[in-house]
C-alpha cells in the first residue's frame, strides 16, 4: 500500500552554524510550506507524491541540517532517524526520476529506509521475499584454458617451469636503470 501526499517535516535552528543562513535561505526556496516556530527555529515541510523533486530538496536539507543538535524530522507525524529519512529521499528521489514508480528490489531483504517510504509497497516486497517474480538466475558457464587445467591436475607446463628461487642469489646483478 502507497501512502502517497505524506509529509516530510523538517525543524531546525537557532544553530551557531556559519552554514545556518543557507540552510534557511534553501528550505525556503524549495519547501512546500516553511514557518519560523520561534526566532531561528524553522520548519520545512515536503509533500512526496509521484513527483520526484521534492523528495530529493528535502534529502538535500535534511543533508545539511541532521547534525544540528535542534533538529528534528517527521514523517507523516512520526519522528524519524535523519540518515533513513535522508537515504528515503534520495532513493525516492532517483527512482521517481529514472523509472517513475519503486522498483527496489528487496532480494536480500528490506533497506531500513524503505518502510518510512510513501512508495514502499509492503505486498510486493513480502512477495520478491518469499521468491515470487523474481528472475531466474543466470547461468554463466566458463572455460578454463590449457595451462590452468594442467596445473589443476597438479602438472606444470613447460613454458612455466622455470624454477623460481625463494631468495635472489648472490651472483645476480641488479637490472640496469
């Protein structure tokens, strides 16, 4: 189930940051909505749908902002960790861009970032888990060549069976250079 229209709240400030005037200067050219809580305490507010950029504008704030010690994030009302709500939104992001819909694939298992997702779709996720539409794996077939397949036989071929000494011997001499 999407749970798309959700919202990404971003609070931050008052920070000593010498960064903390972009931070505020970027949230307000790409939030949906922004509102000053108190004197340099901000919060940013993202509706992630089908459009990618907004996702990718809150990822880029949440970047800049998740050190902060006053920072908080929320998802659809719910405190978020930032590195997951960070990662959520570039991979919403990126994936809304390039093919328009979630096409993770959850073969090894669920990204921590996934289940905040308003893209994430818990059915098909328990179902690439449980094996289901996942593609037949690909047979590679290789061929060792002769020398290989001598040596795994435990022969040496001729053109390398040069004896290597362990040490250099005394009567050699160094290379010219």
């Amino acid at each position: 189930m999407q749970r798309l229209g959700s919202t990404l709240s971003v609070v931050f400030g008052p920070s000593r940051s010498r960064f903390f005037a972009k931070a505020v200067t970027y949230a307000r050219a790409v939030a949906d909505e922004i509102e000053e809580l108190e004197p340099d305490r901000y919060r940013a507010s993202f509706t992630l749908g089908r459009d990618p950029r907004p996702y990718a504008d809150a990822s880029a704030l949440i970047a800049r902002v998740r050190h902060w010690r006053g920072s908080e994030f929320c998802l659809r009302g719910i405190p978020v960790d930032p590195t997951i709500a960070k990662d959520m939104g570039w991979c919403a992001g990126d994936q809304l861009r390039r093919h328009g819909t979630c096409r993770e694939r959850f073969f090894w298992g669920v990204p921590r970032r996934c289940p905040a997702c308003p893209l994430y779709d818990r059915e098909r996720a328990e179902a690439e888990l449980q094996g289901e539409g996942v593609p037949p794996p690909i047979a590679i077939e290789l061929e060792f060549g002769p020398n290989l397949r001598a040596a795994l036989r435990g022969e040496i071929p001729d053109e390398l069976s040069a004896e290597v000494p362990d040490f250099v011997p005394d009567d050699w001499q160094a290379p010219p250079g």
